[in-house]
C-alpha cells in the first residue's frame, strides 16, 4: 500500500480541510462512474479511498504517524528478537518460510532458544515456545447501500465456525475491519490471530458517493424543469418529495439536507429529457417563440 499523504497529494502537516478536500477533488475526478473507459479509475478510487480512510480519522492517522500501523490499517508488530535473527548464526540453522508444521515450527524455536524439546513441552532450558496465530484474511461483497446504512453480516471462519459482522454505517470500498482473536489458533497456547475483512462496496445503478455525500440523477421533463414540481426522489434511506423550482436546467443541483451519510448531504441533479416520440404542436410553437431573456448556451466555445 502506498503513503496515503502522497496518494492524497497533501503534506503530514495538512489540516483536516485540506484532507478533506484533497480527497473529495481526487474522488471526484477518479470515480469509476466518471471513468467508464477507463479501467484502472476503479483502483485509483480504491486507493484513494483508502488513504482518506486512514488521514479523516484522527485516531488512525495518529497512529500510522507513530508506525503502530501500516498504510491498509494493520497493525505493525513491535520490532522483537524473532527465529529469523538467529538464522545463520553458529550452531543454529538457518530460518526459511513455507507450509511448516505446528510440530516442525515448535522444533526450530527450540532450537533457536538454545535447546531441545524437553518431556512437558518446553525447550530443554526451560522454556516453552508460544506464539501468537497467523491472521485470517476475508473479502466481503456488500451493498451500496448496506455501506451507506450499516448492516450485519455473517462469515464462516477456517474452522467452519460462523461470525455475524457488524458492518458500521459509512464503511468505505477497500476498509479492512479487524475481529480481534478471530483467525488462526497460537502455538504452544499463544493467543489466536485476528480476522481482517476486507470490505467490497458494489456500486449503485442510482446513488453515487462523494465523501459523506450522496448524489443522484433526476431525469425530469420539460414540462416540469420549466415549470416547476414536487417530485418523489429517491435517497439511502427511502423516498422524500423534492420540490423542483421553476425554470431549472439541466445540471441544476438541489440539496436535501442531512441525507447524506452521517453529517452529509444529498444533492438531486437535474437532467431534462426530452419526449421521446414527435410532438407537432411542441415543435410549431418553438418556430414561433422568442425568449424574453435570450441566452446564448455555447457561448464561450469559440474561444477554446
């Protein structure tokens, strides 16, 4: 994973303004939806979103600051005398890695620490060898709005044990929740590792997110952009009824407040769709019509 300050382009002195709004420059320029012919905007909103993750939580910024944890949110183990530092050294083998058993690993701690396996267990010294459970990794497919909402969801752990999930509200696409003591068993009675569930966020045909805001296209009608109507709209936590004001255009932004996520907003784009089969009488009057405040709509374009 990389640095989230240089994915978000900001300095480690940034104010949480200039995260914030790094991020939602990024964010907007780079989502998917925006980006239809462009494959990799997908993993660059990714990575971006996972940077925001961990620099618009105090906490967690914080601690990434300190080294306690890495760029995707795991924790960072403490630096430790380990297996691998007495690799090599006289009368020790040298450490490898790969499909070793509980039994084989024991054996060359024991080794490591000065000694065989003694009758209880323990290494010949004295000492018995623990640690600690490897994590176990998960990727969860939830919905947009089951992100935006927050929901419970259940996995099967390795040992076909099941676990109901708490999924918070606002979670992102790419956010790594930890189940503290949910993964692999420890050796020598060490403590299990942990399970770390990487959230999956499916995109919505309507709603698409810009930081704690929501926002959605409104096809309406000339009839309605021109003269104005109470509409049912759809956001993440059901329908509401939208007024549209006289003569809006299409581009025209209208913001419910407060039904965003969390503290955010949701903005209504306007799109005017024109009817879809021939209207005589429409076309007859245009002929005639002249505007009272006549405007030119491409004006600006020669000069590109």
């Amino acid at each position: 994973m990389k640095d989230p300050y240089k994915v978000l382009g900001v300095e480690k002195t940034a104010s949480e303004a200039a995260i914030r709004a790094a991020y939602r420059k990024l964010a907007k320029r780079h989502h998917p939806d925006l980006n239809p012919n462009k494959p990799e905007a997908a993993d660059r909103f990714k990575e971006i979103n996972a940077a925001n993750d961990i620099l618009s939580d105090t906490e967690k910024r914080a601690r990434y600051d300190r080294g306690e944890i890495d760029a995707a949110g795991n924790e960072v183990p403490p630096q430790q005398a380990f297996y691998r530092d007495f690799g090599g050294s006289p009368g020790h083998e040298k450490y490898y890695h790969g499909n070793i058993s509980p039994e084989d690993l024991e054996s060359i701690f024991a080794h490591a620490f000065g000694g065989g396996t003694g009758p209880t267990g323990g290494t010949a010294t004295g000492r018995r060898f623990t640690a600690r459970g490897a994590d176990a990794h998960y990727t969860l497919t939830i919905s947009f709005l089951d992100a935006a909402n927050g929901t419970t969801r259940r996995i099967t752990l390795p040992e076909g044990r099941t676990l109901d999930v708490k999924i918070p509200s606002g979670v992102t696409d790419g956010h790594v929740l930890r189940l503290k003591g949910q993964g692999m068993s420890g050796l020598g009675g060490g403590p299990s590792g942990d399970a770390l569930v990487e959230i999956a966020v499916a995109p919505h045909p309507l709603f698409r997110r810009e930081g704690d805001d929501i926002i959605v296209e409104l096809p309406v009608t000339i009839q309605e952009a021109t003269l104005g109507a109470s509409l049912e709209v759809p956001t993440i936590k059901g329908k509401v009824r939208l007024a549209i004001p006289p003569n809006s255009g299409t581009g025209t932004r209208l913001r419910l407040r407060g039904r965003g996520i969390h503290q955010g907003h949701q903005y209504v784009q306007l799109h005017v769709v024109l009817p879809p089969g021939n209207e005589p009488e429409l076309a007859e009057f245009l002929k005639t019509w002249q505007a009272r405040n006549p405007t030119n709509p491409r004006a600006g374009l020669e000069d590109v």
